[in-house]
C-alpha cells in the first residue's frame, strides 16, 4: 500500500491542517501502514452484506421541534476567543 | 483505614450510618490526591473548594433528614472528555485548553441528581484517540502499581485515579477499550455498556457510532450500583435506546451453576505474555470450579476487528472534529491574514499528532475513489463481525477473554501507532458488534502488575454480563493494592 506525498498533502488540506514537511514523510508512512494493515478486509466475501453504520435496531426517533431558552446568549458567547455586542467575531469574509 | 480507600458501597453504608460525613470522605480522598498526584497526574483539573462545598451541603441534608440522592457524598472523578457545567473540560486538548462548559452531560445530570460530590476531572487521551494516556496535552499519566509504566487509557486518568484510591468512583468512555484496557492495566473494575444505554449527550464525540460511558470502580457491585444511576433514555441522544431499563444489580449475586461459558480460540492464537494466558487460564479454572460449562468457540472475524475499527473511528473522527474551528470556543491562533488561514493555523496548533493523524486517515478512507473500498467494506466487515457475536449468544451467556494481551507497558515503548492499536485489539471487536463488556481483576504477573480478565454478553445483557462478574471476583478474591 503506496501513498504519495501528494495524497498526504490532499488530505491536509482537506483537513483544514497545515502540515510540516518532517511530519509529511512521518504521516506517509504511518498511514501506509495502517491501510496495508487494512488490506486484510479483502479477504472476506461481502458482496451481498450489509453495511452496519449503527449497532441499535431502532431508527428515525423524533421529538418535537420545540424552542427552548435554556441557555442564554451571554452563556453561549463565555467560551468564544472572541466576541463584540453579543455577536462571535471571525475573520472578514466579504469584501 | 483511610476514607478514601473505602469502595462505593462501604462509603454508603457508613454515610447512612452517621458514622461518617461526605466532608471527612471528601477530605480524605483530596488528602490522598495532594499525596499521589505529584507521582502519577492522573488528574487536569482539581475541584478541591467546590467539592468541599457540595459534601458539606449533602451533610446538611443528610443531617437534617431531608431527601437526599442515592450516592449522597460520594465524591467521583470525571473523564475530562465529559461535560460539566462550570468546571474546565478538555478532553485533554490544547483545542479546549480553557473551555468551561455551559451545560452538564447527561450522566452529569443524572450523578447531580443523586448528590454525588465533583472532585476532580481525569487526564486522558486528546479526544480519547490513545491507549497509553501519553496523548495528552497536559501530560502523561503513569500507572499507580508501576510509575515507569502506563496507566492504559484513553481513560488512563480515569483509571489511575480509581486504583490511587484518589476517587470512589470514576467515569470514562470507552470507544474500543478505553474503559476496559486501562481497568485492566490499573486493577479495577470497569464496564463498556450495550451501545445506546447511556446517553452520550454532552460527551465529546470521538466515533459517535461506538461511544459509551461507563463506570470505573473499585468492585463490580459497584459499577453496577453506577449502572442504575447514569443510564436511560435520553431524547437529546438519538441512540439512546427506547426500552426498559432493568435494574443491574438484579440476580447479580446468584450463582453461576450451568453458566454457559465460551472462550473465542482466536483470542488465545494471539501473541500473548506468559504472565495473561497463565491468569486467564486460573480464571477459566475458577469457572468451571463455581459450575459454569466452559468451551472453545471460533470468532472466524476476530482478526478482522481492528482494521475496521481504525476505518470506521477515523472516519467517524474526521466528521466530529471538524466543528473545532477556532470560532465558537477554544483556542483560537493568535496571526492570521484570513478566515481559511485561521481554521488552519487554529486546528494545526491546537490538535496534537494522533488526532491529526486520525482525521486525515478519516478524510482518506472517506474520499472520493476510497469510499467504497475503505469505509464501505468496513461497514459491511461490521455486519460480519456483529453476527458472528450473535451466533455465539445462540450457545453461550459469556464469552471470556483476557482484557489485553500484555500487562501494563512501559512509558515510550510503543514507538509506532500500529504498535500502539494492537494493545487494543481484545477488546475493539465488542465495540465494533455493539456488545457489552467488563473488565474485572483476576491477577498478577510475575513482576506484580495486574491482570484482567474480560466477560462478553449480548447487546442488552448486563445482568448476565454483572452476575458472572460478580461471582468471579468473589472467588477470586483479588485484593492486591498498588505501594504508592
């Protein structure tokens, strides 16, 4: 199992991560490694399997679309690096 | 005798007995952490004022004979990666290095709800994606019994804390063995419920399709006290699972006479010490002595768990942490010339390497041209897996297994992450198959560390899975403590 330090770089950036050029070489190889491990999936048969995503038998559960005020703008803003007037501040995105 | 060395249901009994308060427990146990924390950091956050507070008030109530909660003064310890309210959560990442939640999770509510008393929050794995609690940004923890060694993890902290006697009890979250590998590495008791049976609403989601909570304790009676009080149907988790709760403790001390027990003959092909196979096999020993029927059985899928874990969790992993962006909470790069250089700077400096690793692993196997032969295939191995756990409860009650196939190691000596995940890998396959699991002491090795053994039962069958527990550690009678 082969992967390019361009594939590494793809990902990165799918990532939304910056990647040094040392750490590159040492995700190549690690990520090699783990998929060749991965390799042995191959050997069973799944053409008429199933996938499983979720273990319980239950699906769809709804509740009611309700809103509530259980917690207040200035508790949802306490952790924000940074906020103004009640608003988060990011980074202008608009010319 | 020290308070703090007393388990759960012995700090009860006194407590309603009068014969001792929360605040002279909870004294003890902040004691033993000023004492023991210098040595091994199991802990990131110390809640000493607080917790001393709140055991004061349950001594009121208690005093006053007003209503109180059923763990009314037991002080616990709680894996950073679980939210409470007001006091710092982690999950040990320079990510969340200063986040205060402004909301308790559900276990929280449920443990608040029954006065328990806040001690401290427990070191752990970044985002729980370890087995050693090297991973965190904030330190390692070492292992009470060794303090060259690991303490496991990714509940690491959690573990440690409960072994230390720092704790009553504690709480993880165990995605592919992180309760039950470092109970094992530390000699305590720990439990993965059935997926679905405790709501993961407010913990930090690593793979949200493999996730629980559960208890680490001192005895399996008390994980199972624990059981009763943090789980249930929860409307804000969508898998919590729609059902009657049974009451754990049920049938839990009746013998075990004509237990079917199998033991999976993949397990014991693995590379394994001396030290495992000689405890495990005492172990199955004292099962047959208390007249449980003992086979060998197959898992023909066994070899194939990790690699599907490692897919699914990483996949699972590149979607949950992609919320981290440096906006809403945490941390936040100083520099930046626009909105995509700071989501980039923000995650590269905030994440450490294995989370990274994890996500762009996930980002790969979910990739167009890779879907379908990484991420697809592993969900169709899942299936596999799960059935072969079902066919098994069609003959068997539990499956037995040891915990690890290794005692604790040494800190610095898995060098490289394959080397690392296989520390993992009997434990991963319950996770993958939604089963349920525990961890309980049944030994020593050579060098005096701990040993483990693991009982498997069926989704949904605790009180099997507890009653088995249970009579082993009785006939075991494991009581070694760590010289810390």
């Amino acid at each position: 199992m082969r992967i390019s330090i361009e594939e590494v770089e793809k990902m990165a950036s799918l990532s939304m991560l910056y990647v040094s050029d040392d750490d590159k070489k040492m995700l190549q190889s690690s990520l090699e490694s783990i998929l060749s491990h991965a390799q042995r999936l191959n050997e069973l048969d799944t053409e008429n399997v199933e996938p499983t995503t979720y273990i319980l038998k239950q699906q769809n559960v709804y509740r009611e679309d309700e809103t509530t005020d259980k917690l207040s703008r200035e508790e949802l803003l306490r952790n924000a690096p940074e906020q103004e007037d009640g608003y988060f501040i990011v980074p202008q995105v608009v010319e | 005798m020290k308070l703090n060395e007393l388990n759960l249901t012995q700090a009860l009994t006194l407590l309603d007995k009068k014969e001792i308060t929360s605040a002279e427990l909870t004294e003890d146990c902040l004691k033993k952490i000023e004492m023991a924390e210098p040595k091994i950091h199991a802990l990131v956050t110390i809640a000493g004022e607080n917790a001393m507070e709140q055991a004061k008030a349950v001594d009121k109530k208690r005093a006053a004979g007003k209503k109180i909660g059923r763990l009314a003064g037991i002080p616990g310890i709680i894996k950073d990666g679980i939210c409470t309210r007001d006091v710092r959560s982690t999950a040990s990442s320079k990510m969340l290095y200063n986040y205060v939640p402004v909301y308790d999770a559900h276990v929280i509510e449920k443990l608040k709800a029954e006065d328990y008393v806040l001690v401290a929050k427990a070191n752990m794995d970044e985002f729980a994606m370890g087995s050693s609690t090297e991973n965190s940004h904030f330190g390692v923890t070492r292992n009470p019994w060794d303090m060259e060694r690991v303490p496991g993890g990714s509940s690491g902290g959690s573990a440690a804390a409960v072994a230390a006697d720092e704790t009553i009890f504690a709480l993880g979250s165990d995605t592919g063995g992180s309760v039950r590998q470092p109970a094992g590495f530390c000699g305590v008791v720990g439990v993965k419920p059935t997926y679905g049976t405790v709501s993961r609403y407010g913990l930090m989601a690593f793979a949200s399709s493999l996730d629980q909570i559960g208890p680490l304790t001192k005895t399996v009676e008390d994980s199972a006290f624990l059981m009763n009080v943090i789980s249930g149907r929860d409307e804000r988790d969508s898998t919590s699972a729609i059902m009657r709760y049974p009451d754990y403790e049920k049938d839990m001390r009746k013998d075990i006479k004509g237990m079917k027990v199998g033991v999976p003959k993949e397990y014991m092909e693995q590379e394994m010490s001396n030290d495992v196979r000689r405890v495990f096999e005492d172990s199955v020993k004292l099962f047959k002595d208390m007249g449980a029927t003992v086979e060998t059985t197959s898992l023909p899928t066994f070899d194939y768990a990790l690699s599907a874990y490692y897919i699914i969790s990483s996949a699972e992993v590149s979607s949950n942490l992609a919320r981290f962006d440096g906006i809403r909470y945490g941390y936040r790069t100083k520099e930046y010339a626009d909105l995509k250089e700071m989501y980039k700077k923000t995650r590269s400096e905030g994440f450490g390497d294995e989370v990274k690793r994890r996500i762009m692993l996930g980002n790969y196997v979910l990739s167009s041209g890779y879907y379908d032969a990484y991420y697809l295939k592993a969900l169709k191995v899942r299936t596999l897996i799960k059935n072969d756990f079902e066919e098994q409860f069609k003959k068997f009650d539990i499956l037995l297994s040891p915990v690890t196939p290794t005692p604790a190691f040494k800190i610095g000596e898995k060098s490289t992450p394959m080397e690392m995940y296989v520390s993992d890998l009997f434990t991963v396959p319950v996770n993958i198959a939604g089963m349920s699991a525990i961890s309980v002491p049944a030994g020593l090795s050579a060098d005096g560390l701990p040993l483990g053994i693991q009982v498997i039962t069926n989704a949904f069958w605790e009180n099997t899975m507890f009653r088995a527990a249970y009579n082993f550690e009785q006939s075991a009678g494991f009581a070694a403590k760590p010289a810390l």
